[in-house]
C-alpha cells in the first residue's frame, strides 16, 4: 500500500518522536509526487490570537 494511504488510514496527524523517522516519511513520500511545505512552529506565539 502507498505510504499515502497509510498516512490516511491512521490518521491525517502524525507525531514523530525521532526526526531520522520523520525525514524517511518525507522523502518517501515526496517520491510518490507529493508536494512538502515544512513549518516551523516552534517560534509562534501561541498566547495571541487576532
């Protein structure tokens, strides 16, 4: 099965406790022609809401 579809069946959030873990998922699944935008969150203020 396509790793996209995995991805949906468990669930279209997943957390990743090792980052060589997450960086296979993207590049196996950037090799199935998906496009992949990272965001780092890490900086945003999660206290100010508009």
């Amino acid at each position: 099965m396509e790793l996209w579809k995995q991805l949906l069946l468990n669930g279209c959030v997943k957390l990743f406790w090792k980052n060589e873990i997450l960086y296979q998922f993207i590049v196996d699944i950037s090799q199935e022609g998906f496009e992949i935008y990272i965001f780092d969150c890490s900086k945003w203020n999660s206290q100010k809401l508009p």
